[in-house]
C-alpha cells in the first residue's frame, strides 16, 4: 500500500444472482447492466471500481439511488461480499481476511453510521454510545468513561441517562455517531447519514461534522445523493452511475471540469461560490510599500504607477494596512512605521480557504481588494472584487475568464477622474433504498 493511500480500492465488482463470477467473463464483463441482466440473469451492482483514499480525508461517494454507492461502502465491512476485486485498509486486504480477522478488523479498525441511526430503544443514551466498546469485550469502567468521551465530542454531554425517545432526530444521529466515534477507529463510514433529517437539522449536523472532521481527522468514506452535501462536505468526490465511477476530484474539480454530460448535468445546479475559494482566484497586488522604505520613496512609487493608495507589508510581508497618498502629504515627516497610525486597517480580509460565497459581504464593505492573509498575517495576494463576480459566470474553470478584467487596485481603471478607487465599478433526488433491491 502506498504511504499516502490509507484505503485502496482495486478491481472492484459485485454481481448479484446465480454464479455471479459469470459478470467477469470477457463474453460479459463490458455488457450495459441492462443486457447483463438480459443475458445472464445477474443485476450488475458494481462494476471495476477502483480509487485510494488518504489518511484524514473525508471522501464522498454520491450518486442517485441505484448507482451502486450504498453496496460499495457496505463492502468494506464485508456485509455485502465483492465477488472480485480489493479493499485494503492500512495495508490489510479485507477481502481476503478470515472470520477473526474480520471480526477483529470490524471491532477495532473501522465504524459505521447508518442513516436510520440503529439505536435500542431500551437503551439509555450512554449505554447505546458504548455499544461497539460491550461487543468487542472491554471492561464496563473503561467503556462508559469512553462512550461519555464521544458524548461530549458531539454535544450530548448531560443526555447519557435519557432514551432514544427523548431526543430529536439530530440528537440521535448524534448518539450514532458517538458509538461510532467511542471506538476510535481508524476508518470512519457514513451511509447517508443525514438523509433522513429535516433540512435545517441536516444542515447543522453537516456543520457539526465538518467542524468534528477538522479537531479529528478522521479518515471518513460519506456516502450520499445529495450534491450540495457533498460538495460542503467532502475533500474529494466519486460521481457514481451504474455501478461505475464516472469522476474523482476535488469539489472545484468536479463543478468546474465536469468530465462527461452526465457530471454536466448532475452538478448544473451547483453554485461554483460554494466550492471556489479566495486562493483559486487571488492575484499578486501590483503594488505594496514596505515599512521600511521612507515617506518620499512610497510617495514617489505611488506616484510612478499611478496609484492612490497601495497595501503596506513589513519585512515579514506581514499586512499592516492600507497607505494613501494623501497620508503621506499630511503627514511628510512621519516614519513609515508611525504611517500604521494613519492607515486603514480595518478593511475586511480573508483567509486562502474561504469560499467566495463567504466574501460576497466584502464587496459591499470595502472600496479595495481583499488582501488574503495566512494564519500569521502574511499577504499571500488579492481579490478584486470583479474577479469574484466572474469566476461566477458558467465558463469559469474552462479557460475562458474575462482576461481583461478592468479592475486593479491602487486607483487604476476603474477610477474616477482624480484616480482614486472607485467603488461602484470594483462591485459595479429519492432517499436510498436497499441498494441490491435497486441495482
């Protein structure tokens, strides 16, 4: 297995029916599933599926009901057998693994949340989080002092003596989760785990997840039909269809590279707002004074670029704010450290990651750029705020942006006459069903 790949997937098939090895003979192996059923009786459920998934990522497998997503996750427990092909997790094959070993591999390695949450009604809270630490045999002290851990890890801290039918339905998920979490495995699965909430609770438990994702990094496999889940949630996606996978790739990947008219019309609906970021669109400023220099020489760049203002950085390329011509005449002895007094730095900034969904707000704030900012402050570029508006255009991605853009900080076109900055041209499908039962 490779260092980077925490889970592989090789050669992936599952054929339900009489003789099911018949889907992989050469006479039948490339045949549609509608004619492999016709000629051979066998529902075709996964066909060649093969992909790797990294420690610590959270990787989806979406795909609308009977797309066979469902079957594939459930195969890395062994609840459904492959009938050829590899899953090896941390560098053990589970498909060759014995009954032991499996069942060692289930209560040790990997946990799995189920959509309809699996709780005993006759279970308290705690007792049902400690379930998976009972079954694999560990002490009654330890297991509740673990299960009371993940209780606390996601929210139900003080709920551990009341009933299933006390909670809503969030707050039962949650106890899923938490079961799944008290063992700590070291591989995550979630079938569709929040398809069967309200939207606004689905909402906050996809929230709550990838909140959990970043303290914990698991390395989680989320299956799900819901694009936009997907597209919030997941490092990387499979697009499933008929048992295949039709495209890996990062959310950006998948929205803006669709790699065939399926992908197109799956994710049409997707707003590329949601999945580009500042750090897909930031530029180099085209101009920035340093703390270092003197009044006279800032004030003389300004005035070679033709510029109003620029960002000033310090010899860490920390962002100390905003210095304006005007600045330096009003004030032509001071240092350009003691300028920090008189600059603005309270326009809004942003980090690499933030979606552009998320800076829509600033465009209406601020007459400059977005500086974007690592977590010490340092200047990694800036958004203009025309490139946000077209990156939302449909050919973003597809290699034909506007190039000339027409906005540039530091007062250039658009300007107003005097060339200052000018504000008003920079913002001018079903729930799954049992999967063998739909493939």
């Amino acid at each position: 297995m490779s260092e980077e790949h925490f889970v592989e997937v090789k050669g992936l098939w599952k054929a339900f029916g009489r003789e099911p090895k018949r889907a992989l003979q050469s006479k039948n192996r490339h045949l549609s599933k509608d004619d492999m059923q016709a000629k051979t009786g066998l529902i075709l459920a996964l066909r060649d599926i093969s992909f790797n998934v990294k420690k610590g990522e959270l990787f989806v497998l979406m795909g609308l009901s009977g797309s066979g997503k469902s079957t594939l996750i459930r195969t890395f427990l062994r609840l459904i057998d492959p009938t050829a092909g590899h899953i090896i997790v941390d560098g053990k094959d589970v498909t060759a693994m014995k009954k032991e070993e499996l069942q060692d591999f289930r209560r040790h390695k990997v946990s799995m949340v189920f959509q309809h949450y699996g709780l005993f009604p006759h279970y308290t809270v705690l007792r049902n989080a400690a379930y998976g630490l009972k079954a694999r045999g560990d002490k009654k002290e330890e297991r509740q002092e673990m299960a009371r851990k993940a209780l606390e890890t996601v929210g139900l801290a003080g709920w551990e003596d009341y009933y299933p039918h006390s909670l809503s339905g969030g707050m039962q998920q949650r106890v899923g989760l938490a079961r799944a979490l008290a063992t700590e495995p070291d591989l995550l699965l979630m079938d569709e785990p929040f398809s069967g909430l309200d939207p606004l609770i689905r909402r906050q438990m996809q929230d709550e997840l990838v909140e959990l994702q970043d303290k914990l990094h698991k390395t989680i496999i989320f299956v799900t039909h819901d694009l936009h889940e997907a597209l919030k949630l997941g490092d990387r996606i499979a697009i499933m269809r008929n048992g295949q996978i039709i495209q890996t790739g990062s959310p950006e990947e998948v929205v803006t590279s669709p790699a065939d008219d399926y992908v197109r019309e799956f994710v049409q609906d997707a707003s590329p707002a949601k999945v580009l970021t500042a750090e897909n669109i930031m530029e180099d400023p085209e101009v920035l004074l340093y703390a270092w220099q003197g009044p006279k020489t800032a004030r003389k760049i300004l005035k070679d670029n033709r510029r109003e203002w620029a960002f000033m950085v310090n010899k860490f390329h920390n962002f100390l704010g905003v210095i304006s011509i005007d600045d330096l005449d009003k004030n032509p002895k001071a240092t350009m450290e003691e300028f920090r007094a008189y600059s603005d730095i309270h326009i809004p900034t942003c980090t690499p990651e933030m979606a552009l969904e998320e800076l829509f707000p600033f465009a209406a704030k601020s007459q400059y750029p977005i500086p974007v900012l690592d977590e010490k402050g340092k200047l990694l570029g800036v958004v203009r705020y025309r490139s946000i508006f077209d990156s939302m255009t449909s050919d973003y991605g597809n290699g034909n942006e506007d190039e000339e853009s027409g906005d540039s900080e530091g007062g250039t076109a658009p300007a107003d006459e005097s060339g200052g900055p000018n504000p008003a041209g920079d913002a001018g499908a079903a729930d799954e069903k049992k999967e063998a039962a739909d493939v």
